[in-house]
C-alpha cells in the first residue's frame, strides 16, 4: 500500500488482539527497473507499468512502516529479513 491513509482506514476497522506489522520493501529505481525487466521476459509484468511504479517510490518513503530494501538482496535474503521480523518479539 502506497498511502498512509488507507493504512489507517483498514486498522480502524480491525478489532481483537492482534500484532500488526507495517513493512515496505524498498528498492532503488535502478533494481526495480531490473526486477520489471526480468519480469517482463517472464510474461508476469507489462513494462509500461514500470513508470506507474517509479513514481510510487517516494510515496512508500512517507509510509509509517519498517522499511527494508531489497536492493542487491535475493528473494531468499529478503524472505529471511522478514522472517527475522516476524519473530522478534513485537513491540506493544
């Protein structure tokens, strides 16, 4: 999600307990230009969407949330990044 307010409506709506992590993952405009190349050829992406993207990158700056980049990171590093999180103890 791109917008800190619709974050926000969708938390406002949850109810119970519940542990709640707000991640983004973060690449530089030169990897997501790779990884849209890579995808393109392996018919999971238009490439004219890569513009739409580009421009949303800022945006996922302004976000309240962990960021971690996955610029140079393979899907597995990443993975494990997350996994990490996701075990640490949350804070309350």
């Amino acid at each position: 999600m791109d917008q800190q307010q619709t974050i926000n409506d969708i938390l406002s709506g949850l109810t119970g307990d519940y542990d709640f992590y707000n991640v983004s993952l973060i690449a530089t405009a030169s990897e997501l230009k790779r990884h849209f190349e890579k995808d393109t050829q392996n018919g999971i992406r238009e490439f004219n969407d890569l513009f739409g993207a580009l421009r949303k990158l800022s945006m996922y700056q302004k976000i309240n949330s962990i960021k971690i980049s996955v610029t140079n990171s393979s899907l597995q590093e990443s993975a494990n990044h997350l996994i990490a999180l996701l075990n640490a103890k949350p804070e309350k």
